[in-house]
C-alpha cells in the first residue's frame, strides 16, 4: 500500500519527511480497512466494526486530501438512464477500466 501511495505522488524523491509519514498513515489506514471490509464480507463484522470502518474512509480521505487528492468529476451524458449509466460502469469494472 505505502508503495502504491508513494508512486501516485511522484515517488519518495519528491516528497518531504512529513508528506511521507502521512502517506505511511494512509497505508496503515488502509490496510486497517481491508481486514475490516474483509470481516464483514465474510458476515462477522459488529457494529463497531462498521462504524470503525466508516471512521478509517473518513480519516484515510482527510490524510489524502492533505497530499493533495482531489475529486474529480466525470463527464455524463445526460441522454442516458440511470440504468445505462450503471451497465457502463459495471462494463468498465469487468473490463478493468476503472
């Protein structure tokens, strides 16, 4: 995950000691969240585990916005459905598009 980080800001060479201890928090952060989406995939999650969870995505958002993430909107076109909009993007899934 730090690696994965790392790569999406330009790497370790362009970032200074603080940005690369928040990119090791984020890594953490996510790793965290992968065992508890794990758990609940598998249906032991608790409620605490659900609202952990929802506290990791809000802190792993916030270290991100810190080294820069920013949302992006994407185009649509507003002749399609819903339902059209929603075949697109699971063709995009499948196909490894997003």
């Amino acid at each position: 995950m730090y690696e994965l980080h790392l790569s999406d800001y330009g790497g370790c060479e362009h970032m200074s000691e603080a940005q690369l201890a928040i990119c090791g928090a984020a890594a953490t952060t996510r790793v965290e969240m992968e065992q508890l989406a794990s758990r609940m995939s598998e249906g032991t999650a608790t409620p605490d585990d659900l609202d952990l969870y929802n506290r990791f995505a809000g802190n792993l958002r916030r270290h991100l916005e810190v080294l820069g993430l920013e949302r992006k909107a994407r185009l649509v076109d507003a002749s399609l459905t819903l339902a059209q909009v929603s075949q697109r993007i699971k063709d995009a899934r499948r196909s490894g598009g997003l």
